[in-house]
C-alpha cells in the first residue's frame, strides 16, 4: 500500500511538471480554467472556488510557486487539481513511471 506521503511527493512531482510546461506556454492555464468552470457546473466541490479564486488572483509567478510548493494548502489544492491535460501523455506517464519505480 501507498503512503499518504509517497501520494503527496507524486503529487508534487506532477505538478512541478505541470508548472514547468505553464511557464513554457502560459496560454495552457486556459486549459485548467476550462476544467475549473465545467466541474463547477457539474456541481463540483467547494475547493474548485479556491482555484477559481487562485487563477483569478495570482500572479503567473505565485501560481508557479503554489505548484511547486511542498507546504500544507499547495498539498491539499493538488487533491483536486484542475490542471489535467497540461501535460502531454508521455510527460505525465514518464513522471509516474519513476514513482512507480521507486514505490515502497
């Protein structure tokens, strides 16, 4: 079984990804903000807001920060993380398979 830490360390791993590919081309936040307003009118949970709210008022520079920040609101933002499909197929199979690799 997977230990919440060794979850979170992936997590973060994926999203220090994702933040990258942002800095490259900030045009795919469009992308998470997208996500963030279909799984709001889907009736999704309290925390979407809270991205909406951080998309809305951070700056690229302090959203960058945010992903790649290992501290306690960055870890549980990511638990609903509206950034899926910013990374390529095989940038997000190549950051699992080194978790996988390295699994306890």
């Amino acid at each position: 079984m997977r230990s919440h830490e060794w979850i979170d360390r992936r997590s973060l791993a994926l999203h220090e990804a994702v933040a990258a590919r942002i800095e490259a081309e900030p045009e795919l936040l469009e992308l998470a903000r997208t996500n963030l307003r279909r799984w709001l009118a889907a009736g999704g949970p309290p925390v979407l807001e809270e991205w909406q709210r951080v998309l809305a008022c951070s700056s690229l520079a302090e959203l960058l920060a945010l992903l790649r920040s290992p501290g306690e609101r960055a870890t549980r933002l990511r638990q609903s993380s509206p950034f899926a499909g910013v990374l390529a197929p095989d940038q997000r199979q190549a950051v699992l398979h080194r978790y996988e690799s390295s699994r306890p």
